[in-house]
C-alpha cells in the first residue's frame, strides 16, 4: 500500500511539473479540492472530450449535442429530489475536528479485508509458483475463508444500513469494528447526520428580491428540461439520445485523491430516451459500448470491471459503474443507470406542462424511460494519466519519466528539434513546424542537447520527435522517433503528414469503435 501511495505521490509531481495539473489559487496556499488544468493538461482533457463527443455524436445518428446553462430554476432541483435527498452521511471526530464520510470509513474497512485475502494470494503464488491454483487456494485456505467471511459480514450489514438509510446503525458499524480517525487515531465520533452536496447562491438585483438557485450538482437535468425541444426542433424520433459536457459542482464532505474527487468538475452526459418495457436492453447496450469505448485506448482490459449498485438512487431501476484500477484500487470513472421516467415525469408534475412523447408507431403519447451514461472528465483523465505514466529504467544507470498516452490523445502529437542551432537547422525546423502545426499540435524546441530534448517530450507524453539534420538540407530528409520504442526511422519530409494522420488521428481511435 505504501508503495502504491509513493507512486501516486510522484505522478501528481509530474502533474505539476509538467504543466498539466496546478493547485488553485497555489499563490494564496491553494482551495481545498479544487485544481486548475495547465498547458499540458488542457489538451489532454480537451482531447478526451473529443473523443468521447465524436463517439457519441458522430458514430450514433440518433445522438445529438446541446449545452444547457449551469443556473436553472430552483424549483428543477426540487423536482429531481435534489433538495431533499442529495445527501451524503456525514461524521467528525471530536479529537481531530475533522469531517469524514461515514460510508467510506466503513468502505475502506471493507477494502482492509479485500487487502489481507489478496495478500495470502500473493504469498501462496510466490510459494508455489507456476503450479498454484489461485480459485483452488481461495476456497479452501482457512486465512482467505475467515476474512472473506468477515468481510461479507461487515459488507452485508453495511448495505442494509445504507439502504435503510439508517445512519445510527452507520455509526454503530464504526463503532463495533474500531475504525478509528486516521489523524488522531481515537474513535471519538459525533453521531452521522446528513450533508446536502448543493452549493447555494442568490440570483437578483437587490438582497429583498433575490432568489436561491443552486449551483448544479449533475448536468442532466438540463437535458431532461430540453429533451422535448431537443425532440421537435430535430425532429427525433425514439430512441434518440441527447449528450453533453459541462462543469457541475458538489460541495463534497471529503475530497481527496488528487483530481479524483473535486468540489468542481466536469461531467460528459448521455440521456437515452426509450419507449417504456424497453429500458433494461438499452442499459445493457450502453453498458457494453461505453466499456468498449474505454478498452479502445488500449490502457489495458484487465484494469476495467463492472460494479453493480446494491443501492439503487431513487429515480434508477438498474444501475452499474464502470471502475477502473488507480493506484489507489478500483475506482468509479462512469455510471449507467437507467433512471426510468421518473425526471420527466417530476418535472411534468411541477411544471405543469406537458412534456409527454408521441409515438407515431404506437399512435400514443407517453413518458420516454431513460438511459443515462455519465464519465467524470477529471476521473477520466487521472485514470489516463495514471495508467500511462512509467519511471523506465533503460539500463546503464539510465532512466526516464514517459507518458505512454495513446497517440491520439496526447496533448502535443509531435516536436521538431533541430539538431544543433545553427547552419541553417533552426530555420528549416521552424519551416518544417508551420507546415505541420495547421493538422498537428506542434511543438518546436532548440534548448539543449537532443537527449535532453528527447526526454523532455516523453514526459509529456508526445508520441513522436522530428529531428532536423544537416542531412535534411541535403536530401529533404529527417529523422522520426517513436516514443515508446525510441526506434529512429529516416523519411521524407513530404512523408510526414500522411504518416503522422495515420498515427495521431483520432479517427484511428473511432474506426475501432464500429
């Protein structure tokens, strides 16, 4: 665990160092769980957008885009159940004076158990080597049985108390399994009670005729409050899905884990709205296309898995959550959940307006049911950021920090580097940059040696270097080099563009999506 703990300690550095994530507001000491993307990061983020917009829009012809506003009327949330049940259970402790979510203290109480029945398997597989049975070990070791027993125990209990939301038993929990504060190390705990997530402010001229509005908390709902727009001025027909990305904002008990959980953040959304009795197989369409549109960036198939919910939100009749493996365990990045009519119907309710869809299939009006996808853009771009970051040691007591980014989402696609700063090199590289930076994000860079320089652009993540030569000023030639393989190959310059689109295209990433 503490070795996992370091590792992340040393890509949020390299976050930082590399100009991809700052603390907010660094030069007054920061704002808790609050971050601003930096040059590197931006591109990063703004090409994952890309490529989860242009799946959604462009491979789909019955999805199409909109982009509500982050105010709406107060009485949405009301509507949505917002106001009254967008909480979470929140605990102190008296000793530390710090605030904790009850439900993830008892999470990581379940995730101890988890650790000490991976040990064993570990221990075992070492042991015994290419002959162990990891399935056969697990059902019968007595070690692994007990905690697994233990752990069910706890987990069970744990899911009725959630369910029931019965928060004194949320507290009995901590209690009766000794979690204590990880800063004082007392188990001097208040009672849980509830936290309403809504950031409120006043919209009006004057303090008498202000009004509360909140900050959104999801985009959804301005989806939801469109959707009948979105379907007329279209002209839609069922099923049809609406997507969206935008800043949402949650005043979080415990934010942590870097990017991972923020008080601001953004969301990429897909409301698909479906004729009644049909909802459970378009969940589980969405649910194997938008898993297949993770494994596409080749991060690797083993560090995704499903997690169905045990607890159901109030609008949802099936949900699940796509985890992927952080340093830190497996981690929510996206939610399916199909949240049948229940938004449209509440907000027929306290509209009073008719938003009902007429099927002309069925010659009849109803409410659409809904499938909702929903990836957290931050979530996606720390499980990016995570799994591609490498300290590589090269041998001979050399060593690099590389980002492994799939090519069509690194932030920069390619630098030219002139060999040396003179003979005419620096011209004919920037010659060579202007005519590639109008396809490419293109960086030029003469600091240096060429090593250094090398080293400079794998730990940002560029896939592929062009260096100009005294040779290019003879033949036309350069030489490109491949991040990962650092294999050095010579081309033409008239080559590089229809080699660097077949490489860095992000419809290279989309084809394999059909």
């Amino acid at each position: 665990m503490a070795k996992q703990e370091d590792v992340f300690k040393t890509i949020i550095a390299h976050a930082k160092e590399y100009g991809f994530v700052f603390q907010s507001s660094e030069i007054y000491d920061g704002l808790s769980a609050v971050y601003d993307y930096g040059q590197n990061g931006v591109e990063l983020k703004n090409n994952i957008k890309r490529y989860w917009w242009e799946a959604m829009t462009m491979l789909h012809d019955n999805i199409v885009g909109i982009d509500s506003a982050i105010f709406m009327h107060p009485t949405i949330w009301k509507a949505s159940g917002h106001v009254d049940a967008f909480n979470d259970p929140l605990i102190d402790n008296r000793d530390s004076k710090k605030r904790y979510r009850a439900d993830v203290l008892i999470e990581d109480e379940i995730a101890k158990f988890d650790d000490k029945i991976n040990k064993e398997v570990a221990k075992a597989a070492k042991r015994f080597g290419e002959s162990f049975d990891e399935a056969m070990f697990r059902q019968t070791n007595p070690r692994v049985l007990e905690n697994a027993k233990k752990r069910e125990e706890l987990h069970t209990r744990f899911s009725e108390a959630m369910n029931a939301n019965d928060l004194a038993e949320l507290k009995q929990i901590i209690l009766d399994y000794e979690i204590v504060d990880p800063i004082s190390g007392t188990r001097n705990w208040t009672d849980v009670r509830q936290f309403n997530l809504m950031f409120k402010t006043e919209m009006g001229s004057t303090a008498d005729g202000a009004m509360d509005v909140y900050l959104r908390p999801e985009t959804a709902q301005g989806i939801f409050v469109n959707y009948l727009n979105v379907q007329k001025t279209g002209r839609m027909r069922l099923p049809f899905g609406i997507a969206q990305i935008g800043k949402a904002f949650r005043n979080e008990i415990v934010a942590r884990q870097f990017i991972f959980r923020m008080r601001e953040f953004e969301q990429m959304e897909m409301q698909f709205f479906v004729r009644p009795g049909e909802e459970l197989k378009w969940f589980d369409f969405w649910r194997q296309t938008r898993l297949k549109w993770h494994k596409n960036l080749g991060l690797g198939d083993t560090k995704y898995r499903f997690h169905d919910h045990e607890k159901l939100a109030h609008y949802a009749n099936a949900a699940t959550d796509i985890e992927f493996e952080m340093p830190f365990g497996f981690k929510e990045v996206e939610g399916i959940h199909s949240r049948t009519n229940f938004d449209l119907s509440q907000h027929e309710k306290y509209s009073g307006k008719k938003i009902q869809y007429f099927d002309p299939e069925l010659n009849e009006s109803y409410v659409p049911y809904v499938i909702e996808t929903s990836i957290g853009v931050d979530r996606m771009f720390l499980s990016v950021f995570c799994s591609c970051y490498e300290d590589q040691n090269l041998g001979n007591g050399d060593k690099r920090a590389v980002l492994h980014f799939p090519a069509p989402i690194a932030p920069v696609k390619c630098a030219v580097l002139p060999l040396v700063k003179k003979d005419g090199l620096p011209e004919k590289a920037r010659e060579i940059q202007h005519r590639l930076r109008f396809d490419f994000t293109c960086q030029y860079d003469e600091k240096d040696s060429i090593g250094k320089r090398y080293r400079r652009q794998d730990a940002i993540g560029t896939p592929y270097c062009i260096t100009v030569d005294h040779q290019t000023l003879e033949d036309g030639t350069v030489t490109l080099r491949e991040r990962d393989s650092m294999e050095q190959n010579r081309l033409s310059v008239d080559e590089l563009e229809a080699i660097l689109k077949e490489k860095v295209s992000l419809n290279t990433l989309l084809r394999k999506l059909l």
